[in-house]
C-alpha cells in the first residue's frame, strides 16, 4: 500500500471516530424536556455509521385545532352547528348496561354528515 493510500485510510479513520466521538457527546447530553431522542450506530471498523432523531414528544394522535379568527367565522360555525342539530336531532339513550348511545333522526349524522 503506498504511503497516499495509507494517509487517506488515516484520514478516513480519524473522520469516523472524531464523528462517532461528537455524536456520543450530543447523544449524552440532556435533552430539552418534552422531545424525544433517538441515537444509534451500526457498522464494523471500516463502515461505521451513526445517526440520532429528535422529535417533538407527546401523543402523535393528538390534533391541536386552531380557534376561529374573527367574529364572522364564529357565527358561520355556529350556524353550522345549529342546522346540524335541527337536521339530525341527536337524543341520548342509555343501554341495558348504562351505557350511553347517540341516536339521530337522520342517515349519516352518526358520522358528522348533515345539512350544511
């Protein structure tokens, strides 16, 4: 192996481990509260690789809807919502178990559909 060839594997070398070494120290470091982490390597000694992914924590299911803008908007939606009522009647009956169902005067209002 000629001395080039053996400068580059070097070089090579030292660019892996002083990136796993950076890495490890931001992967040991506290993490902001509410985010998520997660770090890891793969690889031998010549193919080493390592990544972390930080995410935002907290219930991916969780939709934030934003409030209406003006005051224009909130009576459009509150129209909305009066014609759903007096399309569909909801009316609450409880089961032989006590347990609460919504029933509707019309086919689809169990699903949100309604005059609009």
């Amino acid at each position: 192996m000629s001395a080039s060839r053996r400068a580059e594997a070097a070089s090579r070398t030292t660019a892996r481990i002083g990136a796993a070494l950076i890495l490890s120290i931001l992967a040991f470091s506290p993490a902001n509260a509410g985010s998520v982490s997660n770090y890891g390597c793969v690889g031998g000694w010549m193919t080493f690789n390592c990544a972390q992914v930080s995410a935002e924590g907290g219930n991916p299911y969780v939709r934030v809807v934003p409030e209406p803008l003006g005051e224009n908007e909130r009576a459009q939606l509150a129209a909305r919502d009066h014609r759903w009522l007096d399309h569909c009647h909801p009316v609450v009956h409880y089961d032989r178990y006590g347990v609460a169902r919504y029933h509707y005067s019309a086919a689809g209002c169990e699903f949100g559909v309604g005059a609009e």
